[in-house]
C-alpha cells in the first residue's frame, strides 16, 4: 500500500477522535450526589410524620405477642395501639414494610383489613341530654 493512502487514514482517526474527545468534554456532567441513609429512609429532621414509621415499628414489636395468637389461635383481637400501628405502617410508611418485618403479604393484608374494619366499628359516642340538671349560667 502506498503511504499516502495510510496517512490519509491516520489523519482521519486522529481528527474523528479529536472531535469525538472534544465534543464529550464539552457536555456538562451533572454531579449525582447519592441519598443520604436519613434520606433513603423517610427520617423527618423536623418531627414530620415520618418518625411515626419508626415509633410504629417498635409498638408492632411491643404487641407481637397479640400478633401471633390472631393467627395461631384464631382469637379476633387486637388491641387499638397493636391495630393503630398497623395502620400507620401500611398507610403512612414504606410499601411492603410488614413483608421485610416476616409477614408475608397474605398476612400484611389480613391485619390490614381486621385494623382497617376494628376503626370503623368502634361504637359512637353517646351524648346524653342533661335532664334534671339545672342551668347554671343563666
């Protein structure tokens, strides 16, 4: 081969990678700062409810007890701050929090469901009209 052909060719390479080397330098690379742990975790700085995640988490251990008998005795109670925790943790915290806990899903969403019922069935109050009693003020 004549060695103009391989110059030819040596010069092509050299500009097209000069271009190629000069146009990614020119782009701006945004920097990706990662997450921080608090970040990743939902942890409110402030107090935010957040925090209520964690406080759940450990009521939900506090209560384990009730958790186990619901299910392995078929008892139908649980007691409001078991079913409170419950609900804070599959309404308010992270999705699947109860599965990474070793609930399985089936179960997650059978103390979701008996929580969810337990709060609408609590019996209304009862204002009782104040009969006989006299009026003070007036």
């Amino acid at each position: 081969m004549p060695p103009i052909p391989k110059l030819f060719i040596f010069l092509f390479v050299l500009v097209s990678s000069y271009f190629t080397i000069t146009t990614d330098a020119g782009r701006a690379i945004p920097e990706h700062k990662p997450a921080s742990l608090a970040a990743r975790l939902k942890v409110a700085e402030n107090g935010s409810d957040s925090s209520n995640c964690w406080e759940s988490m450990f009521q939900l251990q506090a209560c384990t007890g009730e958790v186990i008998m619901f299910f392995l005795n078929g008892e139908t109670y649980l007691g409001p701050s078991c079913c409170q925790a419950i609900r804070t943790i599959e309404h308010e915290c992270w999705p699947n929090l109860l599965s990474s806990l070793g609930y399985t899903t089936e179960e997650g969403d059978i103390l979701e469901g008996y929580c969810d019922a337990a709060a609408t069935l609590r019996p209304p109050l009862v204002v009782v009209p104040n009969k006989g009693v006299p009026n003070v003020g007036g």
